[in-house]
C-alpha cells in the first residue's frame, strides 16, 4: 500500500504519514525511531468486501467466519478472451470452458479470475488500470464478471469467494451504474477480493488461498493480506494428502499489488 | 479494532468513520450501501513491529519475507509465575522450564508469550491491561520479557517472532525508559507481535502460526490477522506429517483481541 495507488474514484485516497524517523537522541544510533500514521478507506489496495457492504443486516467483516476465507484456490486465466476489451464481462462459458479443461470448481473454493488488468496496477497514473485519468466515474473502464456468470455460480457452484485483479468483480462501466455482481454474490454470502496480485505465479489448481483481513470492528470490508500454500504434488482435483515441508517451501505471496 | 481499543499512551487513538450507511436510493433496499475511513497508527490492535521501528536500514514492514511470517508455533505459559505481579520480566529461566517439558524451542518458530494481560484487553477502561487510565507513559505497568531473556534466544535459539499477549514484549516499566528487547530482538530480524490473542485456545506445541500484516509501503508495522493451524495427531515436537482436513477443521483465530 502506497500513496497514489490506484483507487475508486468514489473512495478517499490512501494517506501515509511519518510521525518520526530519525534518532530520539541526535547522536544515539540505539535510540532510532520509525512510527506511522494511516489513513485509509477500508476498500484500499488488496481487500475484502464484507456481505454487510451492499446488505442490510449481512456480516460485516468482524462477523465473518475465519473458515469463510480460505479454501482450495481456483485460478481463471481469460486473458485470451478478454484481449485489450476493457469492457469483457467473463461469462459462465468462460467459467464453464475452465472446468471441461480441469474439472468442477471444488465445494468451498476461492475462485480467482485473471483478466491481466493487474500488470498495469502500478502503472504510473490510473489510466491503464482503471481506463480513465480523471475522477469521473463514468469513464472508468475495466474488464469483471458478468452477472450471468455471478448467478450461475450461486446457483450451481459453492465458492467462498470470488478474487479478481481489478478493482471490482463488476466491470467499470457496470461498477458505476449497476454493481450487479455485487448484488448477487454478497447476499449469498459470497465475499469479494479486489485489487489480488500475482495471479501469473498460481496454479489453475492444487493450492490453498487464506485471504485475510484485518478485522474492523463494523467494517464493510478491509485491506488483506493473501497468500496461497502451493503443493507441486496435488493432483488437478486437489484431493491427494499434501506434504507439509513441501508446501512451506512453495509459499507464495498474492496480495498488495 | 474498535475506537476507544487499548493504545500505548504515544501513539494515536484509532478512529472508524462512517462514510455511508443506508440506502443510496430512499426506499430501494437494493441500493444499501456501507462504506467507512479508518485512521490509525501502524501500532494499532494486534499487530507486528518490522525491524526499522528501532533499526535504522533494517527490514521494513513491506521488506519482510512472507517464509518469515510463519512457522512453528511455541506457546509459553507464564501466568503461574507471574501471578499478579504487573512488572515481571519472563527470564531465560522461564523459557528452559518450558524446554524441560516440552522440548527444545524449534528453529524458525513463532514464540508466543501468554501473560494472561490479554483477557483484560476489552475491559472497560485501560487501568488493568496498561496500569493506568492517564496517559502518563511512566506509570503504565504490564509484564513482559527480560532483556536477559531475549538475548538468550537471539544467541542460543532460532526464533522467527516473539509474540506476547500485552501491548509490548518490554515490560510496561521498561518501555517507557528502555525498551531493550525491542533492541535486542529487532536488530536480529526477530519480527514483534503485540497484542496477540486467544492464547487460551492454543496448544504449547503442534501448531503453526501465521501472522499475517497487511503490507504497508515503507512501514515500520502493521496491523495483522494471525491465525494458527492445529494438528491434533502432531506430536509434541511438531514433526509429523499433519492430514490437511484435519487441520481446515481444526483452523484457530488468535488475532485481534
């Protein structure tokens, strides 16, 4: 999290303030001080929308259920589809067209979806990420899930979580107008990750994601730190037993662009 | 995290604004709507120290390899000793009384140090989790870790953190004059976990810990969800290959008072 990292326009921008850096004692090397300041929208850099985001009366973030956020990863290349359309709503041909090639997402998942937009999260200025330089909602632009493809998972599908890397599950034209996806995976009690980095180092399968916030009291979502145990010898299906030391050793890190 | 939480006296307080709570659209429940700003110090609620919180050039908090946010966990028991004694100094004693019982202290672990001060957190009013309802950073009294101590894990054991259930692994005496284990441990890049908690549902041995900040740019610390995996069938050395549903199943929360 840095300042001038790609925000919603809508959301206030990210403000990290020195208290003190340097020698309490001039002279007295033991007696160095760093201490910060933060102030933050809880939808910043890599985060987790809480159900209570856009319900009435759903969990908010500190209601969550530790268990709720992690699971068997599921990673959704469709670069290919989406090519440079900013405006690619992933469909549930694109979700189903992955499972003919590697088998039904499993019960309790964390389905990933990578657009490509991520690479461009730390471009200089917001055009490349969010289509637009200005503050105007209306002009940003950015691929996400269509809401066909959001229904037909909660009606066919279990997952805990949908991940993506952009700053919305619905795209950016949607996002403005009608945050459909939003609508119909929060209700369902499936939570959103926004802003997930590092897709490119994932497997389509055989990992477990932890996506975890830190937890805000009444929050309607918070930044997370995410991360994924990778075991080389799980099968697709990620059924076969792991090895612990192997799985240590494979850790890698997804979140914070 | 919940304004009005336990803060050492230096730091600021945390505030939770409410930026939108309702229906953008009066009478359309489908337009609801919860957003909020959080503004904090990087040592808010349960959260890690990085090295250049003391340390100049050290590893900030966004410098810290994520292998070194995991490992073994080793939970030290100390109330007994400490009774209600709110200046005792956990001695390299302590820590070989423990080793007595339970084995050598692994390479790579998380030490987590549970004083008991953690179940006043949420009392009302911070006179029995600091010593003090002032602000007056020399009268705030908890116990906490000798000097002594410390230097004994840094030069005869491997430890990744040290993680205690008060505000400081320095006592609340030593912090305000010398704050020597933060002086010892974090020019070894043995990271700091404050105010960790759920100790009582943690077993001595068996575990492994993840604390997990969230990554702030150029941070000196930051608030962090920690969890621990618990393998039932893991032998007290930690050593056994754990069965991954068991372990899903068996996921703890420690973080967050």
């Amino acid at each position: 999290m840095e300042e001038g990292m790609n925000m919603y326009p809508t959301h206030a921008e990210y403000r990290f303030t020195i208290v003190y850096r340097g020698e309490l004692a001039p002279g007295y090397p033991e007696s160095y001080l760093e201490s910060n300041n933060l102030f933050m929208s809880e939808h910043t850099g890599t985060h987790l929308d809480a159900p209570a985001h856009f319900v009435p009366g759903a969990w908010r973030l500190d209601e969550i259920p530790l268990g709720h956020l992690t699971g068997p990863g599921v990673v959704v290349d469709v670069r290919d589809k989406i090519g440079n359309n900013s405006d690619y709503a992933i469909t549930q041909q694109d979700l189903q067209d992955w499972e003919r090639q590697y088998g039904r997402i499993p019960d309790d998942s964390i389905l990933l979806l990578r657009t490509g937009w991520g690479e461009w999260f730390w471009e200089q200025g917001p055009q490349a990420f969010l289509g637009t330089d200005t503050e105007d909602v209306n002009l940003v632009h950015f691929p996400g899930l269509h809401p066909e493809g959001a229904q037909w998972l909660v009606d066919n599908r279990n997952v805990r979580m949908v991940g993506l890397d952009t700053m919305s599950p619905d795209t950016g034209e949607a996002s403005a107008k009608a945050p459909l996806v939003h609508r119909i995976l929060l209700p369902n009690n499936v939570l959103i990750l926004e802003n997930v980095a590092h897709l490119d180092k994932m497997p389509p399968t055989g990992s477990t994601v932890y996506a975890m916030p830190i937890k805000i009291g009444q929050g309607s979502g918070a930044p997370a730190r995410v991360f994924a145990i990778v075991d080389g010898r799980t099968s697709t299906a990620g059924l076969s037993t792991p090895n612990w030391a192997a799985m240590l050793s494979t850790l890698l890190i997804l979140a914070v662009m």
